[in-house]
DNA sequence: ACCTGAACACCGTTCAAGT
DNA sequence: ACCTGAACACCGTTCAAGT
C-alpha cells in the first residue's frame, strides 16, 4: 500500500533507547507543566543530553508530542472499540465525545497543536489523527441511523469541536472569581450534544 | 471610581504620534497576515523605529493588541447598542453571537490572546473585554426573559465559546480538501445556539 | 520627553567533531 | 550509529547614550 519501502527496523542500540525513553519521560513532565510550547532545550537537558540528540530523534516539536501521546491514544482507541459494541448508541457517542475533549485537553495548548497539524501533511501528529478521527465517524453514523442525531456535522468537525470544547473549557475555568475554576467541560460539552439531536 | 489619579494626559508630541500611528498600522497588517505571535521586533522595524520605541509606547504584545483592535472593538459595541433595540431578541442574541465570533476571528491567535488575556490581570486586553461581555449579558438576559434560551450559561461563557467557534471555524476550513476551506462559522453557531434552546 | 540601537538572555536548529 | 556541544540566526526586552 505505502510507496517508502518498509524500513527493516532493526532494535535501536541500547544507549539511543535509553536516551529516547528519558527524553519521552521529561517532555510529557514538562508538557504537563508548562505547556505544548515549553523549551525543547530545556527538554534536553532536563533529559540529561544535548540538543542535537533530541532533534535525532524528534525531529520538530510535533514528532515529539506525538511519541509522547501514544498511550494516551491507544487508550482512547480501545475505549473507542468497546463503544462500538455498547448498547445505547448515543450514551457511547457522548461518552466518545467526553474522552476526546480530555485528550485534547491534556496539556495546555496540545488542542491548538493537534488542529494545527491536522492541515500539515508533514506532522506525524495530524497524520496519527486519522485512526481517531475514523473511530468517530463508526460512532456518529451509528448515532446518526438511530435518528437521534439530526444536525449533519461531520467526523472531522466532530473531532475539532471536542478540542474546542477542551479549549473552552480550560480558558473558562481559569481565575473565574477567588475560588479555584471548577470543571465546565460537561456542562459545554452537553451544549453542543443538545445542538447536535 | 478608579483609586489612580486621571493622568493629565498632554497632548503627544508630533513624532512620537506619528511613531505611535504608524506602529499599529503597521502591527495591524502584519497580524493579519501572520497571526498575533508575529515578531513584534519585525513590527517595530516595518514602522521604521526602534525596538526600544515600540516597547515604550506598548510594554508588551497585549497592549500592542489592544491598540489594533480598538476600531473594531468600538464598531461592536455600536452594534450591541442597536441590537438591544432590535424587535425580536432571538435573532439579536444570534447576530450579536456572529459578530463576536468574527471578531475574535480577526486575526490567527486572536481568540486564543483574548482568552488568555482574560484571567489576567494586567492585561489592557482583557480589562477591555469587561464592556463587551457586558453587551453580552445584557443581550443575554433579554432572550432569557422571552424564554427561548433555557440552558443556562453565562455571559462570561458565551464569550468564551465565541472565541472558541471562531478558532474551530478557522481550523476546520483549512486544507479540507482540495478546493478552498469554506467558512463553517455559521453552521458551528447554529449548532450552539440550537442547544442553548 | 522621546528616540535609538547596542546589548543581554534565550530559544530552535544545524553540524563538525568525537566515541 | 549515535552523541555532544559549539555555533548560528532569531526574538523579546532593557537601558545607557543621544537629541
């Protein structure tokens, strides 16, 4: 299917191994601290090596994300695949919906950095989009033949208003009076599913 | 009111007004061609001054902003004003709705500088949002009291996901397929605005 | 009072030199 | 094959020196 020949991969040595695992390890601690858009440098060398050694092997900030994100969605895939099976086709399409606002919402900015790469052919993160974006589709068109949903929106608009929705809901949350910004994620995300049947 | 004294603000000097000008027209045409983070150096010498000039009369991004959106923002408040006055205070919630979405959408990055701006407090960006979320409420209340909106949300939200609709529209139009990214805005907001009813 | 531009700290990215 | 860290270009911000 692919034109690239499908490199013979052979197991990476072992300091690269170490080396790319450390890296992974830090950025997810740092993303989760600071943001999508934290230092790589600062990355580095919290990982304990040198600059040139993470553009090695991350070669611009979305490879980067995307490794570090891997097993959030392999998660969120298979919790995608049990969906499929779950009795009420509109319960699972809002629990669907749910799961993907909290995965874009991860780190701050990661919803702006994934809508970003959607439209960059060359991110590996838009390109690792696709195996989510298709699990939506199963889910909305079997809430769609239901007759529930009535509005047409498509997957990949689907996709973009979760992060939307994780978008929104972290600015709302933010300083909304003395006390500490409780979740409005629920309460947007209910929102739209109204607008949507 | 306010605990500052009223700065007898002296008319500027010639040059420095002209500097003043001729930065945020300049700053005006390079967001709108490269977004909000564009480099405020570049900015700085497109007008033909130093950077020293450009941080003397604008501290920092937000309040180069804040400058540029002034026009506009003034023209919003003008159409709030009309649309209290306006017969059916559905239509008016809808149109006020657009035109906020749009606004936000002025720039790449806006929605997201605006948001941002809001919990802080330093920001003359968003201390200048107090008046159009304001506008909002009023209009707000007045659909509540019809009856037709019965989810409740804030003036504070709708704000938000105002914001939040234009970025969604942006992300989603952008390299759909092969033909131009057409304008989603209105369908997003109709979405909103069916569930908020 | 205001402007200028050198200067500083920082960041992304590359690459020649090492092992 | 992989790592290192110096090096480059760039950007935000400050400030001493000018007018």
């Amino acid at each position: 299917m692919s034109v690239e020949a499908a490199a013979p991969t052979r197991p990476m040595r072992a300091d690269a191994r170490r080396n790319y695992e450390a890296i992974v390890r830090v950025a997810s601690e740092a993303f989760a601290e600071h943001g999508t858009q934290t230092s790589l440098d600062d990355i580095a060398s919290r990982a304990g090596v040198g600059p040139g050694t993470l553009y090695r092997h991350f070669p611009n900030r979305d490879c980067l994300l995307e490794a570090s994100l891997v097993d959030s969605r392999h998660r969120l895939l298979a919790l995608g695949e049990r969906l499929l099976d779950a009795d009420d086709a509109d319960d699972a399409l809002d629990e669907w919906m749910f799961a993907l606002a909290r995965h874009a919402g991860t780190w701050d900015g990661l919803a702006d950095s994934i809508a970003q790469s959607l439209n960059n052919e060359k991110s590996p993160l838009g390109a690792s989009c696709g195996a989510v974006i298709t699990a939506t589709r199963k889910l909305l068109e079997r809430a769609t033949a239901l007759g529930s949903v009535t509005a047409d929106a498509s997957a990949r608009e689907l996709f973009i208003m979760a992060g939307s929705l994780a978008w929104a809901a972290d600015r709302a949350a933010r300083g909304e009076g003395s006390g500490t910004g409780e979740d409005e994620l629920p309460r947007l995300l209910a929102l739209l599913m109204r607008g949507l049947r």
